[in-house]
C-alpha cells in the first residue's frame, strides 16, 4: 500500500501570474510549496497525524496535498480561498476546501459550516479547527490556493 | 515506483448536502470511501487485481481511485453517475467512468459503449464487465459519484 | 514518504473517439501512455531526474505525470496541447502545461513563455527546454494530450 501520511501543515497564498498556470505556480510558491509535486486528495487527517509548520519537504517530492484554488483574469474582481481542518478527539480528521468569488472572511465562514456538516454527518465531536483563508483582488491574472499538504 | 494496486471493488452514492463540497463528501460516505484519501486516477485495472467487495480500508489512506462524478445545485435535476470495469480474461482490464444530467440507465448505457469501444482500440476481448450507476433528483444540493477504488 | 520519481519521458498524442473520454483514452494511447493509472501532479522534475525517452512501464502501474489536455466536441475546431520542462544545471526543474483552442505553434510559445516565467520568479537560470506540442482539427470528439510522466 501508499505509506499514509503522519504530518501536516495548512497554508494559502495568492499571486498574480503572466499567464492562468504560472499565476499558480506562483501562488504555490508564496505558499511555500511551489517546489514540489502535489498529488491532490480528497480530504482526510490520517489518525495520529501531527500538526508541524515547520516541515522543510525535499524538492520534486511526490506531497499528498488536500487543496481548493481560483484563478481569474478578470481585472478588480476579488477572489478567495481557504482550507480548513476539523480535528477529533481520538480518530482521523476532515479537510474541507473552498474557493470563489468572494471575500476571505466568506471563504473563512464557508469553511466553518463545511466542517460542521462534516462531522454531524459522521456523528463526531469537532474538538477544533485550523483554517486558513486569503484573497486577492485580481491586477491581470491572479490566483488564490489554500492548501493541506501531508507528510511524513 | 510506487506499488502496484492487486484489489479492487466498485461502489456508487448520491446525497444532498448543505454546499457543493459536503453533498460530495456525503455522496463518498454513502459509497463507504468518505473517510479516506481519494487519489484520482485514469483508469486501468492492473493485471490478476482480485475482486474483493468487502475490502476495508483504514482511515485516512491514500487510495488510488477511478471515479466520476457530478455536483447540481439546480433544484428537481436529474443527475447520474456510474463506473465500470472493462475485463479481459489475462492481462490488464479498463475502467471508464461518467457522469451527467441523466438518467442511471443512460450513465449504465454509456459506460458499456465506452468499454467497448476502449477494448476494440485496443484490440482485445472484453470478456465480463462490471458497472454500478446512480442516479439522484436534486432537492437542494445533490451530488452522485461512482468510483473503482483500487487497493493492496 | 512516496518515493521521489528518479526517470521522465515527454510525449504528446491527438486522437478522436466516440464520447469526451474514449477519446481522451484513445490520445493518452496515442502518447503510449495508455495502458497505465497516471496520476497527476503538479509539476516539478526531481533533481537528478534522468531522461529516458525509451522508458517502458508495466501496465497498471500508478505513475505520477504532469499533464494537459483539451477535450472538443465541435466539429472543425483546432485545438491544441503542449507541455515542457525547463532545466536547470543542477537542481529541480519545471514542468508547464497547456491546452486550448489554438495550433500547436502557439501553444509551443505559450509552455516557452511559462517556463521562463517560472523560471525568473525563483530567480534559477534556464539552461534548457524540452518541449512537445500537437494540434488536431476535431471531427467529432476530438482529444489532445500532453504530458510528462515520471518514473523509477
């Protein structure tokens, strides 16, 4: 099997690019993690996982990496994303990821409610949450990404 | 290299949700893969994979996983999904997955003409398939998913 | 950790097909990357990464690939993929991707203009490109593909 992942972080960032792909490239790497290969999943802290915001990843690492981004060209328009983690007492967690047209603090609250929901599906006790949320007001192409990634 | 998955098993849902994200995640719960990593894939059986539909997997894995799916916040729209395998009787077998705004016996539909056709390019038999397809009458926030999760 | 792909090939493939996915099944076979689960990242070559055009990889094998595609079911439309890799002289490199309603010259032009991008953004010098780009005239379902798969 995959070794499943027994570190994490949470981080977001935004950027503007001359093109869609390098304003994301760019706002990977305002994120600190523009140097390695982000493998996307879908959306679970593995049981056990530690919290470490100081984990230096190797470049081209293969980084199983929960996301939500957006990117637009359109000139003024605000755009936002945010990533969120809602953690358990003693299991596993749950990843939620939003992005859109809107505001951080929107962004922030979408995600609250999506963890919420999340666990009063699973009839768990959401003992804490760690979100992160940024936005942006795009120049020419911009991007905003918020993003999970899990390590070991 | 990355190990190469030797089981697998097919499964599908549809749920309502509060947003776009947790009528997903609701969706992957009802098809019993909610609490694990999804690791998108496109989409081949490897060769001698068994078959087991009782697989459990623990949380928070990475899972390697065909799937499709389909998210509508369009009120009383009929939404479908569905996967299928594609087997021959020696060597690697095809998955192909789709999703719409249809019935389950146009989904059911389209993944047998798409097996075929993937078999024919290739100039193999296709000797057994296996399908699941769902389909959902949105209330409010409705997804369908159906999903090839492939495992050790 | 996953274990940090050591080999990569480039390839680039056009196809039709009978639906939006046979067709990306038929163009992904076309590229000779057909029969394999790939799994896509986000895009960074590992240092040390050696290229090997005549790599073979067993079917079914789950293979980390940066790629890019455009899917067109309008019939007479040109469309396009590309994808490069920019090289350094002595550490990671980066992969862009591209896709969209255009020849082949100018999706060329646009993975140049990214990886220079890219490439002053982390103030690295671009010792070299690799770069491989294809268009295709869509009949009825038309597919194009690019990609960089990495391997072991």
């Amino acid at each position: 099997m995959l070794p499943t992942p027994k570190k994490y972080f949470i981080t977001a960032g935004c950027s503007e690019g001359k093109s869609r792909l390098t304003a994301f490239d760019n706002a990977l790497l305002r994120a600190r993690i523009g140097n390695i290969n982000l493998i996307r999943v879908s959306s679970i802290l593995p049981p056990g996982a530690e919290f470490d915001p100081e984990l230096k990843i190797p470049f081209g690492s293969l980084v199983p990496t929960a996301y939500g981004y957006i990117i637009s060209d359109v000139p003024g328009e605000k755009i936002a994303a945010a990533v969120g983690i809602g953690l358990s007492s003693d299991t596993f967690g749950v990843i939620m990821e939003f992005s859109g047209r809107c505001s951080r603090d929107e962004a922030y609250k979408a995600i609250e409610d999506m963890l919420k929901e999340a666990f009063e599906t699973r009839g768990m006790d959401l003992v804490d949450m760690k979100i992160e949320a940024v936005d942006h007001v795009v120049k020419e192409v911009g991007c905003c990404l918020a993003a999970v990634p899990l390590w070991y």
